[in-house]
C-alpha cells in the first residue's frame, strides 16, 4: 500500500477567513491524506515547526488578507533553513494572478486561485508525491524517436550507416529551428541526428553547455493538444504549449526538463495533410 | 377579534401615519406607476384575518414582519454606506472624502487586521498585515487624521471592530471632542459582536468572560454618555460568508443576540436602557426570494422574543434593525464584472427585505481590495435600485405571496428549532466554546463545495460557461512600504507624547481591569493621551489571557 500522504494546512499571518482552509482539509482526508490544521494566526516559524514536528510531505498555506508575498516566501526560507526543503508548499487564497509568478520563484510550488476544485488540488499533491490514481493520460504510442546532438552531420551519418549499419532515411533542414536533420530507421522507431545551422540555434546551444550527445526522446501520441492541456493544468511546465511543425512533416512541442526530470520529452504527432 | 375591528384598526394606524407624514413628507406628495397608476404607501390582504395580524399587521409596528418604519423607504432610502479602508489614514481619509462627494450617506471603516486584533503596526505579529485589509490605526494620531476635515455631528460611522471595539470607540469619541463635538451628538456603529468571531471571523483576542464584559461596558457607557450610538451589531453576515445556509444565519445571528441580551441582563442593566442600540448585520446572498424572507422572519422572531421572553416595553426594543452587505463570497475571480449583476440581485433582495443600510459588493473583490471606478459602480447599484426601479414607492411590496409568506413562515420555523437546540445547550456561548455551530456550518460549506465540483450547482464563470485566457482587470494595491512607514510614525509618537501620563493611565486601566468598574472611561483616558491600540490590548491581554480555539 501507498505511504499515506501527510499535509500541514496552516493560516499564516492575522487573517480569520478558514472556511476555503477547512473545507479544504476536509476535502483532503476524505481523499486519504493525513491532515494536521494549524487553525489561525500561525507566523511562519510556528508553521515550519508544526510541520518539521509532524514530519509533513506539504504544506498549504491559506492566505485571503493580502499578505501572501510576505508569508508564503518566508515560509519556504525557515524551511531550507532548517534543511526541510524537501517539504513542498503550495498556497491559495485571495491572491492576484500578476502575484503568481513572484510566489513560484520563491519556492511556492504551487499556487491555487479560487475555483480551483478540490479534486484537482489533491491530485497535484498526489503527483508531487509519486502517487496517483488515474493516470493523467492514456500511454504514448511509442518512441517516436531519440534525438541525437552532432556537431558535424555527414560524419555522424556516415558512423550510424557504415559502423552500425542503420538504414539512412534521409535528410532535411527545417528552417524554423535552424537545424539540419538525419533520420536512421531502426526497428518500430528511429534515430534522429540533429546538427546546428545557426549560432542562435538551441541546438548549438546544447552543443556548448554538454557537448555532443543524446539531447531528447521524442513520443509519439494522439490528440496532442489535449494532452499538452492536461499537463499543463497539472503543473507540468511545458516549453511549448501549443505544437509547432518540426521535420518530417510532424507537429511537437517539448515539456520542459525541469519538470521531466532532467530529460527533455517531445511529444509529437503526424501533421493532418 | 373581527375582522371588521381588524379593518378599523388598521385605518386607525393610517389616520396617523397620514399625519406624521403631513409633518414630515414623504419623498413625494404622490407616488405612481409610469402608467400613473397611483401607488400606496401599504397594500393590505383583502380580509383581515386574525391570522394575518399576528403574523404580519402593520410596518413600524409589533411584530414588525413588513418593517421597521411605517413608511419605509417612501420616507427616506435606506442608508448607503460603503465599507471602506486601506493603507494609511491619509489614503483612507481621501477615500471617504471621494465617496461622500458621490452621494455616500454614512461612512463605514474597515480596519486593518493588526487594529482588529490589538497589535501595534510595530508589533512582530503584524508582519506582511498592515493596512492590507483595511486603513492601519495605532492611536489617536492616526484616528485624527482619519476623520480629517469630516464633521462628526453630520455622518454616522460604522466601525467594524469588534475585540477592542471600545478603543476604537474611544479614539472616535476623543477626535469628536477635539471637532468641538460632543459624544451626545455622535451617531453610528461598532460592529463589537465577539460571538460571531469566536464562530466565524475569527479577529478574536479575550476569552468569552472579559469579551462579554467589555462588551456590557459599552452599552452601559453609551446609554448615558453617547444615546444615538448603535452599541453593538449582531452580525450573521460573516457566519454566512463562513458558509453557512439562510436559516442557520438567521438562527445563529438571533441566538447570540439572546446571549448579549442575558449578559447585560445579568451584568444589572435594564432591558429598554440598551435593547433599542441593538442593531444586526445580514448577509444579502444569492437565492432571492428567501433572502426577502429571511428579513422577515428575523424581525417577526425578534420582536416575539424581546416582548414576550424579556418583557421589554420600549418598542424600538422591539425592532430588528439591520445593516446588510451583499454576500463577499458569492464573488467570483472568473469574469469579475459578472459579480456586478450578483450583486444588483443580492442589494435588491436587501431592500425587498427592508434593510436600514447597505453595503453593495464591489466587481474585484475576489481578487483585491476594490478600485475607486469599482465602488463607484457598486454605490451606483443602490442609486439605481433606490431612484430608478420603483421598488421603494411601496412597503414590504412582496407580502402576500404565497411563496414569499411560506418561506417566511419556514424561516422562522426552523431558526426556532435551532434556537431550542443552543438553548438546550446552555446558550449562545457554551454552543460556540462546544464548537456546536462552527461544526454546522462547516458541513454546510462542504457541502457546498462538493455541490459545485460535482457540477450540481452551477456558478457562472467557474463551472459552467468559462471562458480561457482571461485578462485580469487593474487591482488595487496597497502601499508595501506602509509597515515602515506606520513603524517610523510609532517611534515618533512615542518620543513626543507624556509617557508618564501614558503610564499612569495604563495602570489605572490595569487596576481597573482586575476589578469590576466599567472600563470605557479608563480607556478613554489612556486613547486620549495617546496610549496606542497595542498598549492596551496589551494590559487587557496580561490580565484577561487570549481565546484559544478548540
């Protein structure tokens, strides 16, 4: 069985709304967390406590006074300063969308606005935690491909087809990424050798920072867009949100490493003709 | 009795109000339709059943269902008033100013979180707080600068503060006195209603004992010292907002209204000195027609258990009389000019209601505290309702509906039920130190919640008919640097002021505390030589201690 998850709801600072706190509390046990409330009036160093003390997995904090900017970033300081990062916080509450980003580059991992349903909120608790119900989406259908960084295409190609004795499908420039791509057929999938034809492409970028090498997996799905929706209202920090016409006639976007963890994933999908 | 000496009585009540108003006019000589059919002040139910007098009778008098006045709002409108703070006093100062030049009729201060709590802006507790919520108060220095420039003797105030509600008072008596007015003039409210923050608001400081006495303190002083002030304002608006039903705000608001009742009771005093400054607080929500009725059940409840539990004789004693905003958390994020039609729905239920004042949503507030072009357009939806819609030409005009007069009726039905339960648990305040009502209505906003997730209840904009990619609209921001800049104003006050006065006066506070004297004149005292809001909480909080929730 699943570790139960454990959440430390807190109100932090001097406001007295608890009614979206409680409700969410609720919410929470019903969806089998162990939920400690702090009730009102917490400074963050009593939250961190209470959450250090009662060995949490997260915590949330409510805020519906304004005085989330102040709050939450501290919350997440006193923690690392106690070697308690690996405690997520996420917040909601009356909180400005334009305060969102701020709250993020703080630490705040997450920040629910009002409308944000119950369900939704434990799921994304469930997803930090390497737990989950349902999946979010119906397996890919395969590996599409693995894309490969080169500095120098016709030699690696020549290494691929000759050394290895990969069939060449062919060769194409897509203008939109200033790159120079190889495809070798190899079972159901395919490798793709990518090689920059611009300073400013990402590619030579990659080049520079971690030299030649495997640089992302592509996969290939259905209903691309959808997905790319769902992982977006899961948290799931995507490059492209909408998809864009790569090589071979296929459209991609790309999830962001950060959020994959460390590997850059393509999904793409056939163009419709 | 007949129905015949019903009629005679009724044209009795006529006669006279016919010649108050020769006196003092109503707001026209003649009211009438657009299609100039004439409008009455009163329509009655063709027979006048004895049935129909008890439940009902007639506006302004007992038992006071169809109205507090016997002219309503063909006399004058309902009070407009707009509750309103933020930053410093500089910035809310120039708020009031703004809304009294746009046809605001009273004032109405939102204090910030520290001032309702007790703690100076200097304070650790204050941290990320002040001015937030609303305008920041430290002492009388600030309240000065607060009523700048508006004469006491003309608006009427409406303070929400509650824990130290008599300090506030205080301070407000105390800039008065420096206008030249003195404290018999004044006329407004404080909010001053602990039970419900132990329920539902939760800007508590003392526990229930010294709450109920500070509170009976100040009914005691205003009897004498200032008669035109509202000492209190029982409020289901937050046990409401808290998400609780229509008929457990009603329930709960009236049962703590008991509970002050039987303090000051108990504390000596007698009924008709203070029950006429009782005044309530609803909440004006989004189900129409049982908001109208849940006004009017309270009044008819009210009115029965002030005459005939308590005995009172004074018939303002008698009256349920009610402030109403509209319902904050009906409000959505999503497509914030939508909240402008809840709002109109909810302010028109109000007045359907018969409320004495109002305080109408502003679009934004579910993202921040309004912009002055939101509370303009929310002053303008009562302006609307009152001048435009006709629906103040007539009194109590929804009486005799048969749904509006069963839902009255099922109102008052089942908030005496309620009231039976808290009475069979000791009142008021050993339901709230039991968590009794607090656990009622968390279940009731739960399941709420889970309605509105599961799609069976339908809130526009946020599960149903959504649209992407919304621009926000522009948000007020309060000043960041305004803990600082209220910390350097303490540090000043406290070099300049008599500190040794300052002390004395604390201590005789402290002295006071520990006894049984009322304590409204000693914090008068300390207020007006410039003692701050956390120096005597502070001296309250050692002798009293702080609630502690269960």
């Amino acid at each position: 069985m699943e570790k139960k998850i454990r959440v430390l709801v807190a109100k932090p600072g001097l406001d007295g709304h608890d009614r979206g706190a409680l409700v969410i509390a609720q919410a929470f046990r019903d969806e089998g967390f162990e939920v400690i409330y702090t009730g009102l009036r917490q400074t963050p160093a009593q939250i961190v406590n209470s959450a250090i003390q009662e060995d949490v997995n997260i915590i949330g904090l409510s805020c519906l006074s304004g005085a989330h900017n102040e709050l939450f970033p501290e919350v997440v300081r006193l923690l690392k300063e106690k070697g308690a990062e690996d405690i997520i916080v996420v917040g909601g509450g009356v909180i400005p969308e334009e305060d969102i980003p701020f709250l993020e580059q703080n630490g705040i991992a997450r920040v629910f606005t009002p409308g944000t349903s119950t369900v939704d909120a434990a799921n994304y608790i469930r997803s930090t935690q390497g737990q989950g119900g349902e999946p979010l989406m119906a397996a890919p259908q395969k590996i599409d491909h693995i894309g490969i960084a080169v500095k120098n295409l016709d030699e690696s190609v020549q290494f691929y087809t000759q050394m290895l004795g990969l069939k060449l499908q062919g060769i194409e420039t897509v203008e939109s990424e200033k790159v120079r791509v190889a495809f070798l057929e190899i079972g159901e999938t395919r490798l793709e050798l990518v090689e920059p034809t611009s300073e400013e492409s990402a590619i030579a970028k990659f080049l520079d920072k971690k030299g030649e090498g495997i640089h992302h997996i592509a996969l290939k799905v259905d209903n691309q867009q959808d997905r790319l929706d769902a992982l977006k209202n899961a948290g799931i920090q995507l490059i492209n949100e909408t998809p864009k016409l790569g090589a071979h006639n296929n459209m991609v976007a790309f999830l962001h490493p950060k959020a994959t963890k460390g590997v850059l994933i393509e999904l793409c999908e056939k163009a419709s003709e | 009795m007949s129905k015949k000496e019903n009629k005679k009585s009724i044209e009795k009540w006529e006669k006279s109000v016919n010649e108050t108003v020769a006196k003092r006019p109503e707001r026209k000589a003649q009211f009438a339709t657009t299609s100039d059919i004439p409008v009455d002040r009163v329509y009655f139910p063709e027979e006048m059943t004895d049935e129909y007098m008890e439940k009902s009778g007639v506006p302004g008098e007992f038992p006071y269902t169809r109205g507090v006045q016997p002219t309503m709002y063909r006399g004058r409108f309902w009070t407009m008033r707009q509750y309103a703070g933020f930053g410093s006093a500089e910035e809310t100062n120039k708020r009031y100013k703004y809304l009294l030049a746009n046809g605001q009729t009273g004032l109405s201060c939102a204090f910030d979180l520290p001032t309702q709590i007790g703690y100076d802006s200097d304070d650790a507790m204050s941290t990320g707080e002040v001015g937030k919520v609303g305008v920041a108060i430290d002492s009388l220095a600030d309240m000065e600068i607060l009523f700048d420039g508006i004469p006491l003797d003309k608006v009427s105030t409406s303070m929400t503060i509650n824990a130290p509600a008599s300090v506030l008072l205080a301070m407000y008596i105390a800039v008065a006195e420096k206008q030249g007015v003195t404290s018999e003039k004044l006329s407004g409210t404080i909010q001053n209603d602990i039970l419900k923050e132990y329920i539902a608001r939760g800007t508590y400081i003392f526990p229930p004992k010294p709450s109920m006495r500070l509170i009976t303190n100040i009914f005691e002083f205003c009897a004498k010292q200032v008669p035109k002030w509202n000492t209190i304002s029982i409020s289901g608006y937050h046990i409401r907002e808290a998400g609780s039903t229509a008929v457990q705000e009603a329930a709960f608001t009236i049962a703590d209204g008991l509970a002050y009742v039987d303090a000051a009771l108990e504390a000596g005093l007698n009924i008709d000195d203070f029950a006429p400054r009782l005044s309530f607080f609803f909440n004006g929500h989004n189900n129409f027609f049982e908001e109208v009725a849940k006004f009017r059940a309270a009044r008819r409840i009210w009115s029965r258990l002030m005459k005939e539990k308590y005995g009172a004789k004074n018939p303002k004693s008698l009256q349920f009389r009610v402030h109403t905003q509209t319902g904050g958390s009906t409000l959505t994020a999503q497509q914030p000019d939508n909240n402008i039609i809840r709002v109109t729905i909810q302010a028109l239920a109000a007045v359907l209601g018969g409320t004495q004042s109002l305080h109408t949503n502003s679009r934004d507030e579910a993202l921040a505290l309004p912009t002055e072009e939101s509370a303009r357009i929310a002053l303008r939806t009562q302006q609307i309702i009152a001048n435009e819609s006709g629906v103040t030409d007539t009194v109590d005009p929804l009486a005799g509906s048969y749904y509006v007069e069963n839902l009255t009726d099922e109102i008052e039905g089942r908030v005496l039920d309620y009231l039976k339960k808290i009475e069979d648990l000791g009142g008021a305040l050993a339901a709230v130190e039991q968590g009794y009502m607090q656990r009622e209505i968390h279940d009731k906003a739960y399941e709420f919640q889970k309605r509105v997730e599961s799609g069976e209840e339908v809130v526009v904009g946020v599960n149903q008919y959504r649209i992407e990619g919304e621009k926000q609209p522009e948000l007020l921001r309060v000043d960041p640097n305004l803990g600082k800049v209220q910390k350097a104003k303490l540090e000043q006050l406290r070099q300049s002021r008599n500190n040794d006065q300052v002390q004395e006066k604390l201590s005789a506070l402290r002295t006071a505390a520990q006894g049984n004297d009322n304590l409204m004149p000693l914090i008068l005292d300390a207020v007006r030589v410039y003692a701050t809001i956390g120096e005597i909480c502070g001296v309250l909080r050692e002798e009293f201690g702080e609630y502690r929730p269960v």
